[in-house]
C-alpha cells in the first residue's frame, strides 16, 4: 500500500486550518466550547492517522481480527478531538482530514493501478471491456456475463465470488480479466495478477532459497482478488509439487471467502480437474462464475 507521508499530510491539513493562538483557560472555560492549539490539532490528526495507518495494515493482512472496514480518516480525528473542542474548529479539521484521505485514496489507485499495467505487460495494459472485439453470440453472452459482474464489483468481491475462464488459446480471456482488473483497482479494491509459469517459477526459486514459500502465498491470499491467467502448463498438467502449492492458495483464499479469478485453456472442467486436481478445481468453481470461452482464437487468420 502506497502512503503519503505523514509529514506531507499535516503540512496540508495543517495549511487549510488556519488555527489562531490559543486564548488562555480557566478551570471554567474547560467545560465549555475552546480553540485548540496548533499543537492539539496536530496531535490529533498524528495520532488518527498512525491508527488508521495500522488497522488498514491489519485488515490487509490478517483481516479475520476484524469485523467490518477501517473507519474513515475523519471519523478517527473527531475521535481523538476532546469533547469540549470549538465545533466551528472541529468541522474544519475534519474537512481538512476528508480531503487528506481523499489523496490519499487516489495515490493509492493509481499506485495500484500502475502496478498493474506493469505485470499484465504492455499488449493488455489498454485492455477494457469496451475494447473487447465481438465476433459471434457465444462472445456477446460471456461479456454480458462479465459487465453484469463489473457492475456491482466490490459486492461480487465481498462475496467472494470468483471466475473460473475455460476455453482454447487465443480467445481473449486475458483481455478480459485485465480490464476486470482495473475495473476492481478503481473500485477501491486491490487485485494481485500473476500467469501460472510466473508463479511456478517464483516457487522454483523459492526452493533455492530466494524466497519463502510461506511469503509468496501469504502475497497471494492477501489480495482482495487474484488472478491466476494461463494457470496450466503448455503441458496440461501441474506436478505434484506444483499442484500442492497452488491447493494451499485457493483453498486459504476459498476458506477466507477472497475471489480467485483464473483462466485456462482447456476445453471443460474434467480436464482442469486432470490437470490439477479435482478439490483445486471443485473450490475455484464453487460460487464461481464459469465462462466457456468455445470460439476459435483471435490470432488465427479467418478464411
């Protein structure tokens, strides 16, 4: 997750406070309306966002701890202002802490999102349903299918409804989940894309020590949604290294209820199970949408 500073930010709220020097108190003038000092308003706008910074950490990372989102920026700032704080003051501050994590958010888009474009490689990195090249009914039905999921993303996420993409080389399955992709990462959700040979390689290395094996998986159950494009082999077939990995990863993401969506370029799911495992297969699928991508490749010249 990509932060501004702190720094930068209390220079920003900072400058749309506009706080003038506190009035001396009295005993008296504690239980009534007050002006905070520069210095309480900065305390306060610190301490909300190191607790806002630390619980989206643990929601990241070990997000059955909690029980719902991290609340608001502002909503922890108006906690952390004394009960007795100007409310003409009060309702600056948390304008100000509004706007602040309002850039904040959008750091964190476009972070993720050219992240994104990066891994998925330059041929898909313009890839949106729009741009999705239709051919015949069997297309028109499967983008249907997926603008139907789009529509209420972070719901079908929250569901932990998954994708499971079935069909030969070529028919546009990783178009379509790269624009699903960016389609999440502007929804505010963050989505983790790796193709199978990538992924196996990184397990490889893993062996030599590069690299936990615990780690990589724990990268990839983390992620609001993960995609898995060309999750088999040229072969058809992962070993039994490889599918004991790749069991570990949907099922902590299936028990955790976090989307998986995957392509493959088989013809149904009997060969999917052949080639990795029927309880691999039988968890991407369950509460899954199944798209059957039957139509012949893109790359092919047409007679």
């Amino acid at each position: 997750m990509v932060m501004q500073s702190m720094a930068s930010l209390l220079a920003k709220v900072n400058g749309s406070l506009a706080l003038p020097p506190a009035s001396a108190s009295s005993e008296a003038e504690d239980i009534k309306p007050r002006r905070l000092t520069k210095e309480e308003a900065e305390r306060a706008i610190t301490s909300a966002i190191r607790l806002h910074d630390d619980w989206g950490g643990q929601w990241d990372f070990h997000r059955r701890l909690h029980t719902g989102p991290v609340p608001p920026l502002a909503e922890l700032v108006r906690r952390e202002l004394p009960d007795n704080a100007d409310p003409e003051q009060v309702t600056r501050i948390i304008a100000a802490a509004d706007a602040a994590q309002q850039r904040r958010e959008e750091a964190q888009r476009k972070a993720r999102l050219d992240a994104f474009t990066a891994t998925v490689g330059k041929r898909f990195a313009g890839a949106t349903l729009d741009s999705y090249q239709v051919t015949c009914p069997e297309q028109t039905k499967v983008l249907a299918t997926i603008r139907s999921y789009a529509a209420n993303i972070r719901e079908r996420v929250a569901d932990g409804a998954g994708i499971v993409m079935f069909g030969s080389a070529g028919s546009g399955k990783t178009h379509l989940l790269s624009a699903l992709g960016k389609l999440a990462i502007d929804a505010g959700l963050t989505v983790t894309w790796t193709n199978g040979q990538d992924l196996f390689a990184r397990f490889r290395a893993a062996i030599d020590g590069d690299e936990s094996e615990g780690k990589i998986i724990d990268d990839l159950v983390a992620a609001d949604a993960l995609v898995l494009d060309d999750l088999l082999p040229p072969g058809g077939s992962l070993s039994d290294y490889q599918a004991t990995s790749m069991y570990r990863i949907i099922d902590a993401r299936y028990r955790d209820c976090r989307p998986t969506w995957v392509s493959m370029n088989v013809a149904a799911g009997d060969e999917a199970e052949r080639g990795m495992g029927a309880q691999v297969v039988d968890r991407l699928r369950h509460g899954s949408l199944t798209l059957f991508c039957n139509w012949p490749s893109y790359r092919k010249p047409q007679a």
